[in-house]
C-alpha cells in the first residue's frame, strides 16, 4: 500500500467524524491538482517537441550557449536605450518584447496568401464552364487549393487572437520588475536581483545566420526556468555570437537597463530619443519601419546599399507592415493589474483605442 495512503489512514483514526469529509475533500483536490499538472506538463512537453511553444522562453541553452550578465558589473562600455522603448520616467523604464517586431507577419503574409489561393481557386475551377473541360475537375481543384487557403487562415486568425504586445516594465524606485507571464499571461512581479539576464539565441534564422536576444529568467536553484521576459529587440548573428556585434549591441541593450536600476543619479543617462519608442497607434508608415527599420549611418557606401535594399524588400515590408498595423489597432492588449498600476503610475497603462 502506498506510503501517502497509509498516512492518510492513520490520521483518519485520529480525527472527530465531522473532520473526515473535509480530509477526504482535500486529499481528492490535492490528487486532482497533481493530475492537472502531470497533463499540463505533458502537453507542454508535446507542443515544445512540434515548435509550436519556443522552447527559448521555457529553458536555457543546453549547450550553454547564453551569455549571462552580472547584476554588479558593467555589461559593456556603452548604454544604449532599445529601440522598442514605450515609456521612460526618473522611476519607471518600460520596452517592448522582442517579438514585436515580428507582430502582424503571420497575419500579413497568411492572410495574403489565403485570398491569392481562393483566387486561383475560383479561377481554375471556372475552366469547365467556358472549355471542354469536365466538370470533375472542381472538386479535385477544391481538394488541392481550399486546404492550404485555411491553413492560412488559421495561421492568421491565431495571431489576431494573441496579444499585440507583452511589455516589461522597470521600477528602480522599488526595484521590481513587471512583465506577462509565459504560462497564462498574467501580470507578475519578481525582483530585479532575482532575475537571470543573458543574451540568448531564439530560433534558427537559416542562411543568414540566428537571432538573439535578451531574456531575463526566473530560475530555480537548479537552473530551471520559472518564468522569463524579453528585453527589447532581435538581431540577427552572422557568425559566432561572442565577440561580435550583435553581442556589443544586445550588451548595450542591457548595461543601459542595469544603469537604469542600479544608479542613484540617472542624469548622466542618456534619454531615448524620439525614434527608439514604439506605439501601439502607430501610422501605416510607422508600422513599416518597426517591421523594417531604417538603417541610419554617415557612410555613403551604407546610404546607398540601403536604398537598393528598401526597393528589393518593399513588398516584404508593405505586407508585415499591413499586418503589424492591424494588430496593434485590433489585437488584444494586456492589462497591468491594479497593484502594478498604483506603484508604477497610470501612465503604463496600454491601450491601442
């Protein structure tokens, strides 16, 4: 017999009659709860396996590939504020999640791709009204096109469904910091020293290389992951990330957010400027440059390569841009709780209305 279960027993002999139905409810919840959680971390494990959950969020490299960041030392020689910056005060820093630069992509090219293939759809299968062809030939174009015109549409109307943004906000007054959890996306609030902060690779980026980013982790004693967050945006590395300048830049990322938190004077930190925020009211044409931002240099050679590269990518971006556009006007928003709101100010507060 189970070991639990002889406890159990034991401690009903002990206990007045009107006490056994309140045990035994909570011995039935406590099993209840268990089985719920086996499910949940078994379906979790399913959906990691099939790329559906970025396993990023859920666990550090297992090649120890991150780059972690010490709390009490400077991360780089320079500060940088990221270009998805929402709110800067004397007391409260707030920046985007790294994915929404990627916001509204899905939706832009799915949804795109879903009405060309109802258009092909319709065309092919009205041949056998104006040519010899049989009329058997419809259901065989609806088997072949009608298929992947909802797989496009489902892969856009999940990203309509998600959340337009999840923000992380930092308050070195109270030295907290708040962001959306990964596991329900709710608001949670952890301390600044017990966050893990690394720079850390999120998916595999083809020829061109992998993007990285910052995360900050919650972690057990054993390393587990409890929790994480994004720091602002991906870059793309080219080639071994140490040493190179997407590690300089993600580092500038975060020494500018050390800086924020750890000093007493933040007067001689730079203020972001007008280009590093981000909306989520944004015009068409702010849209795009989230999607694709503006590369900005002194170098001509750079200015040039830049403008050839606009025209080549200028259907790519009108597209995500679209796409971007619509989610931050139309998508769901999530909502500080009222604790978070009362310590950092109303101004945290998101709204796309």
């Amino acid at each position: 017999m189970p070991v639990r279960l002889v406890c159990f027993l034991k401690t009903l002999v002990h206990v007045p009659h009107s006490s056994v139905g309140h045990l035994l409810r909570v011995w039935m919840r406590e099993k209840l709860v268990d089985a719920m959680g086996r499910d949940m971390k078994r379906r979790l494990q399913i959906l990691k396996s099939l790329g559906m959950i970025p396993k990023y969020q859920f666990e550090l490299p297992a090649d120890g590939k991150e780059r972690r960041f010490s709390l009490g030392e400077p991360a780089a020689d320079n500060a940088r504020p990221t270009r998805l910056t929402l709110l800067y005060s004397n007391e409260v820093l707030a920046v985007a999640d790294s994915e929404f630069e990627r916001r509204g992509i899905y939706l832009g090219w799915c949804g795109g791709g879903g009405v060309v293939v109802l258009c092909l759809f319709f065309f092919f299968a009205s041949f056998p009204f104006y040519t010899p062809m049989p009329l058997w030939v419809i259901p065989v174009f609806a088997l072949m096109g009608l298929p992947l015109a909802f797989g496009f549409f489902w892969l856009a109307w999940k990203e309509v469904k998600g959340y337009a943004i999840s923000p992380v906000t930092f308050n070195r007054r109270t030295g907290n910091v708040h962001f959306f959890s990964i596991h329900d996306g709710q608001p949670v609030t952890y301390s600044w020293r017990r966050c893990t902060y690394c720079i850390v690779p999120k998916r595999a980026g083809g020829p061109e290389g992998r993007d990285y980013e910052v995360r900050g982790y919650v972690l057990n004693e054993y390393d587990g992951v409890l929790d994480s967050f994004s720091i602002g945006e991906e870059m793309i590395n080219l080639d071994h990330v140490t040493g190179s300048m997407t590690e300089r830049w993600l580092s500038y990322q975060f020494e500018y957010v050390r800086q924020f938190m750890t000093l007493q004077d933040i007067s001689g930190l730079d203020e972001p400027k007008e280009d590093d925020y981000v909306s989520l009211k944004p015009s068409f044409r702010q849209a795009m440059e989230v999607v694709d931002p503006k590369v900005k240099s002194k170098s001509l050679v750079i200015k040039l390569l830049s403008v050839l590269m606009s025209v080549v990518t200028f259907i790519p971006k009108v597209v995500g841009g679209a796409g971007h556009y619509f989610c931050c006007k139309y998508c769901k928003v999530p909502q500080w709780s009222q604790e978070i709101v009362d310590e950092c100010g109303p101004e945290i507060v998101l709204s796309n209305r």
